[in-house]
C-alpha cells in the first residue's frame, strides 16, 4: 500500500474542514489516502485587517513554501486567497465543484429587516461597499478572526449581524445560522468565492495527473474568467472588486463590479462568451469596466 500524500492545510475548523473534504473526494476517486498537515499563516496570526496586510496571498504563502520544500505533496486553499499572479515553480492541479459561491447573512433577523443604525460586521470592503449600497443606513463594522469568533460577536450580542460566504457556514456545518443569502444581483462575490484550489509542485507530473480526477472543468472555466477580471483590474482579495460567472460548458456568462467605498458609485459591466476563452472573457470585460471609471474607484479605496 502507497503511503498517505501529505496535503497542507491551514490549522482552523473552516480550512480543515475543507482540506478533509478533499481528501475524501481524492480517496474516492483514486484510492489515494491523505493525512492533513497543519501549518500556520501569516494572515491566521496576525491581527491586522486585510486592507492593511495587503489581502492577496497572506493565507497561503506558508503553504506554499512547505511545498516547495517538499515538507507537503499537495495543499488545499480557499481560491480566493489566492494572488492572481503565478508561481511557476506551483500548479493549481484541480479545481473541485464549486460550492455556493454566495455571501450569507448571520443574524437573529434577516438583513432585510435590520434597524436602520445596526450594526453588521464584515472583514471585506467588497462586502461593505455592496452592502452599503443596498442599506446605507446601517453601520459596517471591521471584524477579524476565525468563523466561530465572528459568529460570536451576534451570540453575545456585540453585533447585530455579520457577512460570511454561504460555502464556508456550510463546510463548517453551520448552515442554520443563516438568515439570509445575498443572490449575486445583490451582492457579487469575491473572484473564486465557493471554490477550492488544490496546488502541487509543477515538477510532480504523477500528482498532478492523480489530482486532475477530481478537477471539475466547469468550475475551472467559471473561477478562471472571474480571477482574470481581478488580474487585469490589478487588484487584490481586499479589493472592492465582486466578480460572479456560471454557464453550460459552452457559453460562460460573466458579471464583474467594482464599487465606491461609500456605496453610492459603481462600475458593473456583465459579457457572454466562449467557456474555452474564459481568461479573454475576464480581460476584456476588465478592459470595458476600466474605460468606465474603475480604477478611479479602486485607487480610492487605498488611499
């Protein structure tokens, strides 16, 4: 019997839960066994706000140092943490099936029906400046800390609610929670949102034709043009840049949005095309949305 790939994981309840998953989708589809590897981020021990650590990459740079130094075979990542730019030393392997890639609402009522003046906590200024948009009578709160954290802070009391994405209250069993779901018309979701990046080295061409079984191309075709839309717009996972595609194999149908930090402007272009030409779709409906003011909007949100 093979002995168990290694597959590096972050430490908290939401990434092992996924990294068990999985394993357990490789199992089945290979009989390949995986044992998980715990290793800490920057993002998991600082306690910083994203916009200050900059966002892109902080999750996942430990991971991929340990493979690289081959101290894991293959890691598990939440697709988007991931930066949009490369490393050829690494290869996203397999894109599982998406998840729901909405965002949800925790609270003891749904967002619909919260007080004006509430107060709802959220770590995204994606989330925020959508959501000011649709209630800017309420008051975002700036939140860190793992899911069980957050959803303490509506238990105690201290918030009236908070935003988290749907596929994570799900992995982590906590789908009861929920109060309401946000559809993407309301609120788009970060590029890659619901998604899972399975990462090996490129030299490993046995892993990754084994981890290729459990790649689902139509999620791959979907989170490809969403991240091509964040890559040409230049801009991090702590941008406010929502980004949503789904199609039929064939035509892909992709919606991208970059919102004013105050909610009162925005640039949302949406274009169908080819699934085969997903990365050109994301680009060139960047390109449309930059033609219309998108990076004035961005360069706003860091200054």
């Amino acid at each position: 019997m093979s002995a168990p790939l290694r597959l590096g994981t972050r430490k908290s309840l939401m990434a092992t839960s996924q990294s068990r998953r999985v394993a357990e989708r490789l199992a089945q589809a290979t009989g390949r066994r995986s044992e998980l590897v715990g290793i800490t981020t920057f993002g998991d021990v600082s306690r910083a706000h994203l916009t200050q650590l900059g966002g892109t990459g902080v999750f996942v740079s430990e991971l991929r140092n340990a493979l690289i130094a081959g101290e894991v075979d293959f890691a598990v990542h939440s697709l988007k943490d991931l930066p949009t730019k490369g490393d050829d030393r690494i290869v996203i392997a397999a894109i599982p099936p998406r998840d729901d890639p909405r965002d949800a609402f925790v609270g003891r009522v749904p967002f619909s029906e919260l007080p004006p003046g509430a107060r709802v906590g959220t770590g995204s200024p994606r989330r925020i400046a959508q959501l000011r948009m649709l209630r800017p009578d309420l008051e975002y709160v700036p939140i860190r800390g793992n899911a069980d954290t957050r959803l303490g802070k509506v238990t105690s009391g201290e918030l009236d609610g908070i935003v988290l994405a749907a596929a994570g209250l799900g992995r982590i069993g906590r789908e009861e929670a929920i109060a309401q779901v946000f559809e993407v018309e309301q609120v788009l979701p970060a590029p890659g949102q619901g998604a899972l990046a399975v990462e090996c080295r490129a030299d490993r061409a046995d892993l990754i034709e084994l981890l290729s079984a459990i790649d689902d191309r139509a999620t791959r075709d979907a989170v490809t043009a969403e991240r091509s839309v964040l890559a040409a717009l230049e801009a991090g996972c702590a941008a406010p840049v929502g980004a949503h595609a789904s199609g039929d194999g064939n035509v892909l149908s992709l919606t991208a949005a970059v919102v004013s930090v105050d909610g009162r402007r925005s640039v949302r272009k949406s274009v169908s095309g080819p699934a085969s030409a997903a990365m050109e779709l994301g680009r060139d409906l960047a390109a449309a949305m930059l033609a219309e003011g998108a990076g004035t909007l961005m360069r706003e949100q860091v200054q």
